[in-house]
C-alpha cells in the first residue's frame, strides 16, 4: 500500500468513527430536556458541517493522483482537526 493509500484509509477510519460517534449523540439528544434538546441540536447541525466539509475533503483527496495527493494534505489535516476540536467541545459539554 502506498503512503497515499494509507493516508486516505486512514483519514476515512478516523471519520467514520467520528460519525457514527456523532450518531449516538443524537440517539442521546431525543431523551434530553426540551431546551437541552435545542441546544443539542444546534451543536449536532454545526458537527454535520463539520463533517460534511471533512467528507468533501476526503474525496478530493481520494481521487487526487499520486502526483498531486500531497497537496490535499494539509487541508485535510486542518479540515479534519477543525472536525475533531468542534467534536470534542460539544462532547464536554454532554
């Protein structure tokens, strides 16, 4: 496997844990107060930006050539730390 193969894997790996985490922070915000679900629910919409952005990051990645992957690099890397900080503040304040 080519360090870009496992790049990609690798970035795919750590999103799709960070999903189906976020998934089960929803299943937790429909027995929540009212207001606590409000404002649950806004943190969630900002996290699947977040993730939506991560996504359509990866998949540029995934399709760059092997010539041209490495720049994809640092964007993923901020788009995915982006992800992760904004992930575990709304996971502290659970």
């Amino acid at each position: 496997m080519t360090a870009r193969e496992t790049y990609i894997e690798n970035i795919k790996l750590e999103l799709d844990e960070l999903n189906d985490q976020l998934n089960s922070f929803e299943t937790k915000v429909t027995h929540a107060r009212q207001d606590a679900r409000e404002r649950y629910a806004a943190e969630l919409a900002k996290l699947r930006v977040h993730s939506r952005e991560a996504r359509v990051k990866w998949e540029a990645l995934q399709t760059s050539g092997e010539a041209s992957w490495h720049q994809w690099v640092s964007d993923m890397d901020r788009t995915r730390d982006a992800f992760i900080h904004a992930f575990h503040d709304f996971k502290a304040r659970l």
